[in-house]
C-alpha cells in the first residue's frame, strides 16, 4: 500500500496518464537486478532509486578508480579504491531511504548467475563485455525475465530490451565475441542509454508504452542523431530459438 508520503513523493509520475497509484505501487513492489555499477549503471540505479522501485540489486566486483570518475556518477572522489556496489549503495539509500539496496561484490559467472536473478522483475544490462552480456541473456530467457540491453563507445549508444518468448534477444543481435579492450566513453553517453534502460523497466512494471523490442535504438552523440535497426527473432538462436524444442 502507498503511504501518503509515497504520495506525495510519487505525485508527479502518478500524474502519468495510465500510471496512477496502481503504476507506483507496482513500482514498489518490483525488484529488480541491475548488473555493473559503472557507467550505465550509476543513472539507470539513481532513476529506478528515485522512481521508488522497491528493491534494486547491484551487481559489481570492482572497486572505484579515478578513471572511472569522469562517467560513473555513483561514485565520487572520496570512494576511490572502495567496493564499487558499497559506494553505489551508500549513495541510492541517501537518495531514496525507503527503497532496499542489495549491494553483491561478485562477478557474474556460469556457476551464480541463475541465482543472481531468480525471483527478480527485471534484469538491467549494464555490463561492459560481451561474454558476461551473454551469461545474462540466457538466465534472463531461463527464467522469463526481460532483460533491457544497453552499450557505449565514445558518443555512442545502443539500447535493446528483450522480452523472453516474445522478442529477439542479445543473441540473436551478436554473434561473434569482440576482444576486450579499454575503451573510450563520454561520461553523458552512458547517462543518456542509462536513462532509457532506467525508463524501459519502469515501462515494462508499470505496463506503460511500448517496449523497445526487436529494434536496436543506436544513439549518435556525435551528430546528435537517434536511429533504429530492426532486430528480428532467429529460429536458430543458440538461446531462444525454437529449433531445440525451446519453448516460444
Ligand atoms: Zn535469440
């Protein structure tokens, strides 16, 4: 149940045509899983956090360096060498003391990943390498749990949500494994595809709008463009093709 505070603090999203108190106490009941808690993860946590999404669960090994700090806005200068999931912890229950944070400094593997996300709502992929992408992708499809895609370069974007049984998944979009490298990102690229992975699950809790499935939003920060690819379903996909009996 909403408290009149809730009320209050929600007012303006519950103005929402299609929201209302229904929307916010779906919010408040959600939890969901956000992976990485660097420079995707530090909007789409500090958004989901002040929407009132009910319990978030930060997933991160890593601890805060310095060159981290020009994009991932959860951690400051004063957390340097501290555990990332801690330091983004800290900072959503200050901004937001009536939701959970569960902070987990593991890495994603093979072995934890189905418990990494059984029982949550939503599963937010803001990871920074294909490998762990894929891991997540599969428990997502295994257990029925949209999985909201997101990836930068530079000043650039890309953002997908899959809907187990319904849409094309990270799968069906990739194939290949690039090498792993350090790469270049401009700290507002992140915020922007943060920002709509953060609005995708809100979408997708609330059952507002229309999902961003089977299109690949690409973002252009360079010429400030937003484009659409069509993602289409492979029968044959090694995780949510239909050819090994997979259940559709
Ligand atoms: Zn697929």
């Amino acid at each position: 149940m909403l408290t009149p505070e809730d009320k209050q603090r929600y007012d303006r999203q519950i103005m929402i045509p299609g929201f209302g108190e229904a929307g916010q106490e779906k919010l408040k009941q959600a939890k969901i899983v956000i992976a990485g808690s660097g420079g995707l993860g530090s909007p789409s946590a500090i958004y989901l956090a002040a929407a009132g999404v009910g319990t978030l669960r930060i997933i991160d090994h890593d601890k805060v360096e310095l060159s981290n700090l020009n994009r991932q806005v959860l951690h400051w200068d004063k957390d340097i060498g501290r555990s990332k999931v801690k330091s983004a912890a800290e900072k959503l229950t200050q901004l937001n003391g009536r939701i959970r944070v569960e902070a987990i400094a593991q890495t994603i593997n093979d072995m934890n990943v189905a418990a990494m996300v059984a029982g949550f709502d939503v599963i937010i992929d803001a990871l920074d390498n294909l490998p762990t992408r894929f891991l997540l992708n599969k428990a997502a499809i295994d257990h029925g749990i949209p999985f909201i895609h997101g990836a930068v370069y530079g000043l650039e974007g890309r953002a997908m949500t899959i809907i187990p049984g319904q849409s094309a998944c990270l799968r069906c979009l990739y194939q290949g494994i690039p090498p792993q490298e350090k790469f270049p990102v401009l700290g507002t690229t992140p915020a922007v595809i943060g920002c709509i992975q953060a609005t995708e699950a809100i979408k997708l809790i609330t059952g507002i709008g229309v999902p961003l499935t089977n299109r690949l939003l690409i973002y252009d920060g360079f010429n400030m463009k937003f484009t659409e690819l069509t993602v289409n379903r492979k029968k044959n996909c090694e995780h949510c093709g239909t050819k090994k009996g997979r259940q559709l």
